[in-house]
C-alpha cells in the first residue's frame, strides 16, 4: 500500500515559492485502452534558489512534468506558476538541459552559446560577449570556433550548460543531463554544474534515476510514486555546502540519507517493476 503524504507548512519565515505546481495532471490518449494517466495531483513547490531533485521508477511520469513546467506539454488538469504567474507554453523565465545533447550541429561553439541572446533580441557584438563569458565559465575557451562534432560528449554538455546559463533562467529544469556521460566525467560535470547554479542562483527541478547523485546535488530530494507520478515522499539534505562529489558520499549523513531515501523508492520501484514483468509475460 502507498503511503499517504500531507505537505509540511512553509517556515514562517521562508520566501514564497518561485515554482508552483497545483493538481497537475497529464492523460495521453491510448487507442488500445481509450487513454493513459502518466501524473496525476502532483503538488510541489520550489523555492528561490533551491535545487531539488525528482527521483522514481523507470517510465513513472517524472520527464512529462518536466515537460509541463517547460510548456513543451501541456496539463490535462491543473496548473504551473512561476512568481505567482501562470506559465503557458515556453517561458524565458525557464531553461531546460535535456538529456541527449540539443546543441545546433552546424553552428560553432560560440554562435550555439550566442543563439539564446540574439533570440531575446541582443545585438551581435552584445550576444557573442555574453556568450565567450560563459565559455570560459565552463571551461571551453578555445574552443569558440569548433562545432559540436569536433567536441567529447563532455565538451557537448558544457556547451548545452553555457547555452542554458547564458540566458540567466529564473527556473532551470534539468533532465537527466548527465546519463550519457562515463562515470568520471559524469563527476566532472556535477561539480561544474553545482559551481555554475551557485553562481547564478535559479531555482532548479533536476531529474534523475541515480539517488547518489539526487543526494549528492540537491537541497531536497522528492519521490516520485509509480506511474501515475505523483508525490510521494519529500527529503530534505541537510549536508553543507559548497559539496564536491567525490568528499560528500563519504559523510556519514549522505549514506543515512540514501537508506532513509531508498527505503521509500524501493516500494515504488517493485511496483513498477512487476507491472512490466507482467506487461512483458502477457
């Protein structure tokens, strides 16, 4: 049986939230069963500032709220709201990093990073300044002039990060932007991002199927239930920052926070998993 979640009150003296989603719930028509519910009620609040992390089984839902609170999907119920306003369709107040590499193969680095600035209306000369400021901030000086197949699958997500960085996003939605990357890259590429979002401070609902990372990243972690996704259980990481990945998954904390955090998602990962065992024996 899931278990049952009641919100905890806001601290008295915590900021509104940036992002609001209300009841929010997704149906996909299916012409084999009439249609198909992947969210449904899904509540949740983030802060100004705050990173926090989605996590749930494979296939539960957690991509298409992402894809609701970009604008790329819209709700079949319900609402989002970014500082109070309803957001409808794609919003400058939002970036978004997918997990596979949306870079523009036939432009250079620089004119992929300037792409956002001039959209938004800035000048050339005004773009590519901006856009050389976030390469260096990602490591990729020198690398102006190449194109992404010139670029290591590392060299790409830096590139996707600067893109998204460069037009200073209130809310930054993060879908497993690192699933594809070796294990030390990976590492490599989650200190960075850390670095970078404290360097510009936005609010951001980061997708992932590692807990370690989850844990690792995030001032909280939200459990997904099995599809249809909704809200299952909120943790709060209370481990110092600045963190580096490799120091903080030796903290005593960090390994209480993964049993505590696990205990709750295993549930929801037999389910799941004995619903495609089911699917796949009939």
């Amino acid at each position: 049986m899931r278990s049952s979640r009641t919100p905890e009150p806001p601290a008295p003296d915590a900021p509104p939230p940036l992002l609001e989603l209300r009841a929010l719930g997704k149906r996909f028509a299916d012409p084999g069963q009439g249609g198909r519910t992947v969210v449904r009620d899904f509540d949740l609040e983030v802060r100004p500032g705050e990173f926090c992390a989605l996590i749930g089984p494979t296939g539960c839902g957690k991509s298409t709220v992402l894809s609701m609170v970009a604008g790329l999907e819209r709700p079949s119920s319900g609402t989002v709201r970014a500082d109070g306003v309803p957001l409808s369709g794609t919003d400058p107040r939002t970036g978004f990093v997918f997990q596979s590499d949306a870079v523009f193969p036939w432009k250079t680095v620089l004119a992929n990073v300037a792409a956002g600035p001039r959209f938004r209306g800035a000048g050339r000369r005004e773009a590519a300044e901006l856009a050389r400021g976030w390469i260096r901030k990602v490591g990729l000086s020198g690398f102006e002039r190449h194109y992404p197949h010139q670029l290591s699958g590392g060299m790409r997500k830096r590139v996707a990060l600067a893109q998204t960085f460069v037009n200073r996003p209130g809310v930054l939605l993060m879908d497993e932007p690192f699933s594809g990357l070796d294990a030390q890259t990976r590492q490599i590429m989650a200190d960075e991002l850390l670095e970078l979002w404290a360097s510009l401070g936005s609010s951001v609902l980061f997708v992932t199927h590692d807990l370690e990372e989850a844990i690792t990243l995030a001032d909280r972690v939200v459990v997904l239930t099995a599809r249809p996704a909704t809200v299952k259980e909120e943790f709060t990481v209370d481990l110092p920052r600045p963190r580096t990945v490799r120091d903080i998954r030796f903290q005593p904390r960090f390994v209480e926070l993964h049993e505590k955090i696990w205990s709750s998602l295993s549930g929801e990962v037999q389910i799941a998993y004995a619903r495609a065992t089911a699917s796949a024996a009939g």
